[in-house]
C-alpha cells in the first residue's frame, strides 16, 4: 500500500483487470478522435488522403473505435465494481487476464487490416477476414465470434463473482442486462442480400444498444458511482434503478421502430415508433432529476471532484444528447426529411458523448483516485486542479459545438437536398455546397480542435491527478466506505 | 424511516421493471413475425430479384399521400432476363461488394449509413444518369473508375478507386435496380426521377 503514486498493491483483483481496460480505452478514443479529425478535414478538403485514406476508411476507425472503446470502458466498470458490490474476491481472475489480452490483441490486428488492406473483393472471405462494411459492427466475422468468446468469459467472471458472494439489487439488473448486451450482438452476425433484412436486424443491434441495453447499463454504474461519491442510500439509488428500468425498456425496446419508417417495414411502425421512441426522453429526465437531487441533498460533499463533475454532465449530456436531439428528430413528420442527413450526425455526437464517453471517464478518474492509494481529489487540489477542469471544459465545449454546427448544417440540407431537390445526386450536392453548409463543416473542424485539445489534457490528467499527493480523500460519509480500504 | 410510501417501494417498481419489459419485448417479437415476413423478397413491399428484369417507376397514391413504387413491362438488365435464382445470384454479389467495398461508410442506403456522399435508395432512377439507353453502361463506368467519371458539381468530392471488377460492378448495379423497387413508405420525398423513354 502506497500513497500518491499508482501502485497496484492498492486495488483488488478485479480492478487490476479493470485498469488494463481503462487504458486500452484510453488508446482507443484518442484513436477515435485522430480519425474523425481526418474525415472531418476530408469534408472541407476532399483531395486530403484520397486513395490513400479515404472517407470510408477514417470513419469506420473513427466509430468503431468509439464502440470498442466504450466497450472496453463498461467491461472495465463492471470489473471495477465487481469485488466491491458482490464483497468477494474476483472468481477467475487468471483467465480474466488472459482474455483481456486476447481481446486487445484482436482489436490490434482488426484495426491493421481496416488501415492496411482496407476493402476486398465481393465474396464471403472478404467479410469474414477484412470487413464487414455494416456501421459500427464492421469487425469482420471471425472478430464477432472471439467478441461473443471474450464477452462470455467476462459474464463468466462477473456471475461466478456474484454467485459466490452476495446479490443486490444492482448485481442483478447488471447480470441480466449483460445477458441481454451481449445476446443482441448474434443478430448483427449473418448476411442476406436483402437490405431491408439486413437493416431491420442491424438496428436490433444499434438501437436496443445505446436505448435500452447501454441505458440500463449505465444506470448501474450510476447508481453504484452516486453511492460512492456521494455516499447515496443504497435503498434510494435501487429504487430509482427500477424506476429506471421500468421507464427505458417501456420506451426504448418498441421505441426501435423510429428506425423502421423508410427501410421498406409496414406503416404500422410510424404510429407505433413514434409513440414509444417520443416517450424515451422522460427516463432521461428522472435520471438527471436523480443525480442533481442526489448531490444536493448530499451538498455536493464528495471525495472525487472530477468523477462527480463527469457523472453530473453524463445525466445532463444523456437528457439532451440522447432525449432532446433525439426527440427533434423522431416523429415520423420531422424523419422524412431529416432522415441521414447531418441532423443525425448532431444527435449521434451530442448523444454518444454525453450519454456514454461522461459516465466511463467519471469512473476512470475514480479508478486513478484508487489506484494513487485513495489520494485526495477534492477541493484545493495542485495547481487548482486546472487540468482536469480544463479538459471537462474543453471536452465538452468542443463536443457542444461540433453538435451546433452539424446542427446547422443539418437544417440547411433537409431543405436544399430532402425537401426541395428531393434526394438525387444533384440534390444533393445542392445541399453540400450552400455556403452554411460549408460553414457548418468549417466550425465542425474548429470545435473537433478543441475537442482534441480536450483529450489530451484527460490523458495527461488520468496519468499525473495525485502524483505525490499525501492527503487522503474525504469520506463522503454514510454508507461510501473510505476510497482507501481494501477489499 | 419505516414509512417509505407505496409509491416509493423498491419490491413495487422491481415488479413494474419486469413486468413492463416482458410485455414489451412480447409485443416487439410478435410485430417482428409480421414485419419479417412482410420485408422477405418476395413479398408486396420488397420485391423478388427478378424483379431486375422489369422497368421501375413511380406513381403518387393519393391514399398513402406517397409515391409507391410500380412495377411495369420487361425491361432486361444488360440485354438479359434473368431467371429468378440467376437474378439471386447477380444481386447477392451486389450486394456482398457493398459490403466488402464499404459503401455504407459514405453512402446511405434506404437512409442508413454516413453523410459523405448522396443517398443510393433511388440510385437507379437518378436524373443524373442522363437517359435509360446509357444508365447502365455509365452507371458500371462510374463504379469502374470513379475518377475519370467525377461530376462533383464543384466540389471535388470525388468517390475513390475501390478495385470493383466489371463483374462486380454488374452486380452492383443489379442491387441498386432492386432496391429502387423497394415501398419505402415515400423515402426519399419528392425524388425527381429520370426521364422515362417510353412510359408503359
Ligand atoms: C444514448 C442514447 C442514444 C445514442 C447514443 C444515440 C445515437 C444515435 C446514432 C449514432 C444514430 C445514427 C445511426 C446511424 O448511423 O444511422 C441515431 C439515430 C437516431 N436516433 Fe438516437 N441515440 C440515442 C438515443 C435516442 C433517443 C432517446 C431518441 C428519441 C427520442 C433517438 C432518436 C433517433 C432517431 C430518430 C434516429 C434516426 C435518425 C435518422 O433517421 O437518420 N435517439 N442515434
Ligand atoms: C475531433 C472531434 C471529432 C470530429 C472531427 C468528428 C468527425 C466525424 C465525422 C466527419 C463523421 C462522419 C459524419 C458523416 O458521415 O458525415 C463522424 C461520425 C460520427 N462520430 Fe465523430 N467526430 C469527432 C468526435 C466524436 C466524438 C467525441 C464522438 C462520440 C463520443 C463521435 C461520434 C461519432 C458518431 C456516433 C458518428 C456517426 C454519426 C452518424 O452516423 O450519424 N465523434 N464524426
Ligand atoms: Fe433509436
């Protein structure tokens, strides 16, 4: 045990693996941010790399780097938080190891064969061994089975840790959902020429992902990082995880059908997407209602002053990423014309970092805060704690701003390309080339800077926050155990 | 504090949790039954492959307040009519190169995918392929060499060079003219389609 410098002797068995997947996530959003800086500089300079790196190529890196990262980052929460809800030591702790670095190793040849051979001839082989040209789930077949490999021996771990120890309330929704998180993914894995099929199962995958499956998930991790920087009753963040639960599977599993509008499903789907997916934001409001209501009623007295700023902006950033530029966009009226068009790229940025990129960084900086010993991260941190609050600062400014711009960008194309061209070729580049469309795209890349800036002060900050510090963190009282006991 | 109102109940809202779901998700795999099999090719709204050999045109229905696709007399894809399995096999190695090709990361289809470069839903019906007798032999041109073929109407945003054989490219072509049969309930709204040389 040591103080204020990482020392592993300071975590369980379960967080040592937890750490390892903290930094590959790491790695991988920096690698995510690089590759949408270059497809976004493609858009203003469309010579920029053509032929070498092209469009296709730096946004699949750019989102499935996202995907993977964000994965790695709730395998590592859940890891993290394991020992300490279930009160026994990881079970299968060797061949947690084991698998983290299997897992990785498949990352790193995926992403060699993205960059280096790219795209392959139409057959079979290609999308088994290269890639499998579908969003987000472009990893190649044989990468989707060793992912369903490496996810069933991580619920190994995490159920056996349970069984062995003691259920709650939050174990519970956790295992299950897991279940569900993992079982979602077969439904991406097969091909059919029919693009209708291929779309209405694709989204079973995307949609029950980030509106339901993800939703709950981090909604354990919230109620258990409230209890454990706030020192939130147990008994209150359950209940509200219900609440939860109730309210987003209500919503968000017949919600799928804002999706299935124009991929040639029934018109059945317009009544019914649209009710249930309008419906989807007020769980996002009990949640943010439940976090501010919770460090009120706790006086913001907290021993991790960056992980409680990161948790309040993933209820803010969840309720207008996800509910309110969702919500502007999912009535079946508004989706004809708004329907793949920079609209959706604003909803897509605003909502997969406000809602998912926040609650993994929160609990990335309670990991630090471990593993320094249990280092004080309060208030009259070095240096005013400038780099963490300038990194949120500079995060979220460049994230909010990239969102306004495509917003803009977005409005201008549904009229010029959907409404008054009406969609062809030339329609389009109608749309493309109005002058605040290109002005859109220009501060898109102004605000993606800032949002680079912003990383790498999380970087440095995650490597240097409590470096010699000597203090020990503040106990938030109640039911939060001190940071520094060990399990 | 013994006195937690009902309303407030962990058991309550664990109930309500479950409950609520197991509904949803029941109605969510019936509606799926419906929708799958009304989406198999083959079937009023997503039409069988042979369907490459007919001509595809559109007409408003003023019920639906859409336009719906319309499936009118032979016209054969490269001088050919195709078989139904033949048709299969044409449009399936279409629509493996969309995807060994990555198309879907700067294209949509049917909506879906990235923003980078138009929507091909209609591709096949696109004004900008000038007249029926040429659509083909430039539409497998362009996918051949997107280079030497760019319009980009000023915006030198040019497709790349993706190795798409002839072959391939056929069968592209072939994916696009039946996906341009598919009822997307009026998506894309208002498309402008090319000249019909002579309307059925
Ligand atoms: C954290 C939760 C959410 C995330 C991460 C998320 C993310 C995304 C992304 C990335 C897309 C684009 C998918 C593509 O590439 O085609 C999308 C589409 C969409 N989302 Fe969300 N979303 C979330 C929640 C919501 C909610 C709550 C609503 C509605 C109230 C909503 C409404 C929509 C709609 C209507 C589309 C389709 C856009 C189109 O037609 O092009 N989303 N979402
Ligand atoms: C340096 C900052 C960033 C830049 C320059 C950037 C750029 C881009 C570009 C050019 C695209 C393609 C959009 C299109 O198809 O037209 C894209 C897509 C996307 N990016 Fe980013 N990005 C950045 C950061 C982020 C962050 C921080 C996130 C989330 C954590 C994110 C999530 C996404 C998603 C989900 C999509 C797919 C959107 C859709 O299909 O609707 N990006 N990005
Ligand atoms: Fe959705």
């Amino acid at each position: 045990m040591s103080i204020g410098t990482f020392d592993s002797s300071n975590l369980d068995a379960g967080q040592k693996v937890a750490v390892k997947y903290f930094s590959v996530a790491i790695v991988l959003f920096v690698a995510q941010i690089l590759f949408g800086l270059l497809a976004g500089i493609q858009f203003i300079a469309p010579d920029f790399l053509y032929n070498v790196l092209d469009f296709n190529v730096n946004r699949m890196v750019h989102i499935n780097a996202m995907i993977v990262w964000m994965l790695f980052g709730f395998i590592g929460s859940v890891y993290w938080l394991v020992e300490d809800e279930s009160g026994v030591p990881l079970v299968g702790a060797k061949l947690a190891n084991l698998n983290f670095w299997i897992f990785t190793t498949a990352v790193v040849v995926v992403v060699l064969v993205y960059l280096f051979v790219q795209v392959g001839p139409g057959t079979q082989s290609s999308i088994w061994l290269i890639n499998e040209g579908r969003e987000y789930i472009e990893a190649p077949r044989w990468a989707d089975i060793g992912i369903v490999v490496c996810m069933l021996i991580f619920f190994y771990n995490v159920a056996a840790t349970f069984m062995k120890g003691k259920w709650s309330g939050i174990s519970g929704v956790l295992v299950l959902d897991l279940v569900a998180l993992a079982g979602l993914y077969l439904a991406g894995m097969f091909f059919t020429a029919n693009i209708s099929m291929d779309q209405y199962w694709w989204w079973w995958v995307i949609h029950l992902w980030v509106e339901a499956t993800w939703e709950v998930l981090v909604g354990c991790i919230m109620a258990w990082g409230l209890m454990k920087t706030l020192g939130a009753r147990r008994k209150i963040v359950t209940t509200w995880l219900y609440i939860e639960v109730a309210l987003m599977f209500g919503s968000g599993i017949l919600g799928l059908g804002h999706h299935y509008f124009w991929i040639g499903t029934p018109e059945y789907w317009f009544t019914i997407g649209g009710f249930f997916s309008a419906l989807e934001p007020i769980p996002l409001v009990a949640m943010v209602v439940h976090a501010v209501y919770d460090s009120g009623v706790h006086r913001f007295r907290n021993g991790n002053h960056p992980a409680l700023a990161w948790l309040i902006a993933h209820a803010f950033g969840n309720f207008f990423g996800a509910g309110v530029w969702g919500f502007m966009h999912t009535l079946p009226q508004i989706n004809l014309y708004t329907h793949g068009t920079q609209w959706t790229a604003s909803h897509g940025h605003l909502a997969f970092f406000g809602a998912y990129a926040t609650i993994i960084i929160a609990v990335m900086y309670l990991a630090v805060q471990k593993w320094r010993g249990g280092v004080w991260m309060s208030g009259d941190m070095p240096g005013n704690g400038w780099k963490w609050k300038w990194s949120f600062a500079l995060l979220n400014i460049g994230v909010v701003g990239m969102t306004v711009a495509l917003l803009i960008a977005g409005y201008e194309q549904s009229f010029i390309e959907r409404a008054l061209e009406g969609s062809t070729w030339a329609g389009y580049f109608a749309g493309q080339t109005q002058p605040w469309f290109i002005q859109g795209m220009e501060w898109r890349m102004l605000f993606g800077w800032v949002t680079a800036a912003g990383i790498v002060l999380l970087v440095w900050d995650l490597a240097t926050i409590g470096r010699g510090e000597t203090r020990t963190a503040i106990n938030p009282a109640v039911s939060g155990e001190p940071a520094t006991a060990a399990a | 504090m013994s006195t937690t109102p009902w309303w407030a109940s962990e058991d309550l809202w664990r109930k309500w949790a479950i409950w609520i779901t197991a509904f949803m998700l029941v109605i969510l795999i019936f509606l799926t039954f419906d929708s799958v099999a009304k989406i198999t090719a083959g079937s009023d709204r997503v039409p069988g492959y042979d369907v490459i050999n007919k001509r595809i045109y559109y007409t408003f229905n003023a019920e639906r307040n859409m336009e719906e696709p319309v499936i009118g007399g032979d016209a054969p894809l490269f001088g050919k009519m195709y078989t139904p399995e033949e048709a299969e096999a044409l449009v399936t190695l279409g629509k493996l190169t969309t995807q060994a090709k990555n198309c879907m990361n700067c294209h949509t289809l049917l909506g879906n995918g990235a923003y980078y470069a138009p929507d091909l839903t209609k591709a096949w019906l696109d004004q900008g392929w000038g007249a029926e007798s040429v659509r083909e032999q430039l539409m497998v041109s362009f996918l051949m060499d997107p280079t030497a073929n760019a319009r980009t109407y000023g915006t030198g945003r040019r497709m790349p060079q993706l190795g798409i054989t002839e072959e391939e490219a056929r069968g592209v072509v072939a994916f696009l003219k039946w996906m341009s049969a598919i009822d997307t309930n009026g998506f894309p709204k208002g498309f402008k389609p090319i000249q019909q040389e002579a309307m059925p």
